[in-house]
C-alpha cells in the first residue's frame, strides 16, 4: 500500500493552443479537466500501474463534485477530509511544445484542520509501505507543520517528500527517506547552480549530508539522477517531442516508488518510462502506459568522470 497526501489539491484545466498571443485572444483546439495537485498525480500513475494506493484530499464540499467525478472517472481511490475550504483551480497553457501554466494559491486550514489531517495521515502511514506528501502548503501554514509531519512518521513508514523551497527545506531537516527536487528546486535547497551533470552529482551528495536518506533529482531532458548516500544512478531521458510536460516528474516518482522493491535500476528506470508516457500525453500525467522499461537507460555514475562536466539546460 502506498498513501499519498495533496494538502492543496486542485481542479486542473489543460488547454491545447496552436501558439499563445499574450494580449489576445486564443482559440483552444483541445480541452481536459483532471482531478490534481501531486499527490493525486502520484496516485493516477499508481492506478495505472495497479499498486495499491489511496489519496488523502483535504476538500470542501463546494465545487467538489467537479474533483469526485474526475477523480471517479479515472478510478482513484480518494480519503476524502473535509475542510472548510474551497478548491483551487489551475490553468495549463499547451502551445508549441511548451507548458505555460497558472496555480492558484490554495486556500487556509483552521488549525483543527491541521491536526486532523495530520492525524489521518499518521494512521495510514501504519499500513503503508510509502507516505507521499506532495505540493504547496494551504496559505498561512507554517512549513514546521511538514518538518513535523516527516519526523513524527518516518519510524512508520517510508515518507517521501516532493515539495519546494523553504517547505522542501523544513523536511529535509525531518529526515525523509527520499525528496525528488528537480533542478531549480535543488539549485534553491543547496543555494548554488547547477550547470553541469558534475554539478548535479554533488548537490546529490549535499542534500543527503542536508538529512535526506535518497535523493531522486529531474533534470528535465537530460534525465534523472538518483543517491542511496552509497551509489549514484544516472537515467539518459528518451528523445522525444513533448506534448505536454505537466505532471511529468509525478509521473517519475510515481513508477519509482511502485517498483522500488525492485531495486533501484529497475525503479529509475519504470520512472523514466512512466515521465516519458506523461510527456507524450495532452493531459496531466500518462494516461496509457509506457511499452518498453528500458534498464538500457540506467549507468553508474563515478563522480571522477570528465564527461559530468557536459552542460545542463536549466528547466
């Protein structure tokens, strides 16, 4: 059983265009609307891999129906807590290969409504292998609330992190099992660019010595890189034309944490496959499965190695 928790989740909208006129109007040529936030992304790769999961979705009753039904239509497994507050709608642009897009910030808890969620949350961390949080925090929360949430069930489960800057930093502190930053998100964490592959490899090293146990760090099309605090593995990403990038590196984790039993090239590589599925697909995250795993793809990475010095595009 894997949990995951989306404290802000969110009505998605996807809009395909033929090209985007800033200050103009713009004739969609193609329309989605999709239950998410991450951990709900998490959890539709899950499904679609037939791993046990269940998605913890602080949602008002207002303008829920809306989530509930893509959510039904997709057959998530939804444990609904109920808030006061509203949901968020999010916007995705689709133009030229490019993915523009518009979050909204998500609405407030009471602080009865904090300890309730996380109460859930601790109560499903028991009976699951992995405990996913992922995405912003509800306005106003302190990120002490995540760094607490991380401490108080890593003895429970393994609690995997996927959110960013001062929140990513509170619950690297907590010692999660493993983070997935993608490059701007550990250039914020570690406080220093990341230019090349080299680069990469020891903000790796820095956000294990920062209390990460795993790191599993996106890089875009230039792949993925994943530390143990022992061994680093590198993922090459495949070449191909992205269609929408959206729910691109949920998607990785996703196929990372569902085969992790597996060992990790065998993980990394479900991951990459999964990412690129995401990538080929017009709405949020894969919707029809990768053909080929491809362990191809996976090497070792010795950090002595001349051809780490190779540029990185930044995301």
């Amino acid at each position: 059983m894997i949990t995951t928790l989306t404290p802000s989740p969110s009505i998605d909208f996807d809009y395909v265009l033929a090209s985007l006129k800033l200050g103009g109007v713009n004739r969609a040529a193609g329309f989605g609307l999709h239950a998410g936030g991450k951990g709900v992304n998490v959890s539709r790769i899950l499904t679609l891999m037939k791993v046990n999961n269940i998605a913890l979705v602080p949602m008002a009753k207002e303008n829920g129906d809306f989530f509930l039904n893509a959510a039904e239509s997709e057959k998530l497994r939804l444990d609904i807590l109920p808030i006061g507050s509203p949901l968020r709608f999010n916007v995705s642009l689709v133009h030229e290969g490019l993915t523009t897009k518009v979050n909204a910030e998500s609405s407030s808890w009471t602080p009865a409504e904090a300890k309730k969620i996380a109460g859930r949350f601790k109560v499903r961390a028991r009976r699951s292998e992995f405990g996913v949080i992922g995405g912003s925090l509800p306005a106003g929360l302190d990120p002490a609330w995540l760094a607490k949430l991380v401490s108080d069930n890593v003895n429970r489960t393994k609690v995997v992190v996927d959110c960013s800057g001062d929140v990513l930093r509170a619950a690297v502190a907590a010692k999660p099992f493993l983070i997935k930053p993608n490059q701007e998100e550990a250039e914020t964490l570690v406080g220093s660019a990341i230019s090349t592959m080299a680069d990469a490899v020891s903000a790796c090293f820095e956000m294990v010595a920062m209390g990460a146990q795993n790191v599993l760090l996106s890089l875009g099309e230039k792949g993925s890189l994943f530390y143990n605090g022992e061994t680093i593995f590198r993922a090459r990403a495949e070449k191909i034309v992205a269609t929408n990038t959206v729910g691109a590196g949920d998607s990785l984790l996703a196929g990372f944490i569902g085969t992790y039993k597996s060992g990790p090239v065998k993980a990394l590589a479900t991951g990459v496959a999964w990412s690129a599925a995401a990538i080929k697909s017009r709405g949020t995250g894969a919707t029809i499965a990768p053909s080929i795993i491809s362990t191809e793809l996976i090497s070792h990475i010795n950090p002595k190695e001349a051809s780490l010095e190779e540029e990185l595009l930044h995301n």
